[in-house]
C-alpha cells in the first residue's frame, strides 16, 4: 500500500501538468471479497483503494486529464497458480487436475483468465478512450464475485 501511494504522490501532479496521465494499480479480487488467509494483505488493498477512491476525484487530478482505477483480477492462469496447485495437491493427496477442475468449476466462465485478457484489459484502462473512467475498481475474474455491487 505505501509504495504505490508513495509513487502515485510522486507522479500525479506532473500527470496533471501535462494534461495526461494513465494510473493503474493492480490489485485483486480480495478488495471486494477478502480472502480469510489474507488478512493483512486485505487491509492494505483496502487502504489502496480509499486512497485512490479520494485522489483520483479531486479535481486537480480529475479534470486534468489523468485517471487513476485498480484492476482486480481473480484467477489467472499463471505460473504462480499452478505452483498453488501442486502445493495444495501435495499437502491434501488430492491430484492436481483435480484440483484444477473444481476451481474452474467455482467461476462462472468455468476457466482461468488468461494474461492476454488481462493485458488487453490494462491496455484500455491506460488508453485515451478511458478518459472519462477514474476512480473506479474493475473487476477481471470470469463472473466470480457474487455481489451486484
């Protein structure tokens, strides 16, 4: 949390000086559905997205050109998830396909996001036709999250 609000103070001004700027934090689905194993990591992506939520409307920043939103992806097919799986199939004796079936099963589109989507996704956000989209969370996870909010 402190390193991203550090850089966005570092850069935000000068974004707005210049008439443009494109700000993205990545975070995670975790800030509108806390994972129970993330406790602290939860918090801080709640403190992220506060203080993007007040900046990224202040006039200064907002009628200058500049946008500032967090992507919150769910699950990606990534390195990181698979070596996830492996550990969780070796710690349970349950087989990694497995366990790769039921999580896919949990997601409406009953697959992972892949890093292309995420990319595209991203790209939009810092692009000139989302200059009229600040200050919000886009959610990336297949239809996961639950609520209507």
């Amino acid at each position: 949390m402190l390193t991203p609000i550090s850089l966005i103070k570092a850069t935000v001004d000068h974004m707005a000086e210049r008439g443009f700027g494109r700000i993205v934090n990545i975070t995670s689905s975790a800030v509108k559905a806390p994972i129970p194993e993330l406790g602290l990591s939860n918090g801080a992506r709640g403190g992220l997205t506060g203080f993007v939520a007040g900046l990224a409307r202040q006039p200064r920043v907002a009628s200058r050109g500049v946008t500032i939103n967090n992507l919150l992806p769910g699950t990606f097919a990534t390195q990181r998830l698979m070596d996830t799986l492996d550990a969780q199939a070796e710690s349970s004796g349950r087989s990694r396909n497995e366990l790769d079936e039921e999580a896919k099963a949990a997601i409406p589109a009953g697959r992972y996001g892949n890093p292309e989507e995420f990319g595209a996704v991203c790209a939009f956000l810092c692009s000139e036709d989302a200059g009229y989209l600040t200050g919000q969370n886009i959610l990336l996870d297949g239809g996961a999250y639950p609520g209507t909010l």
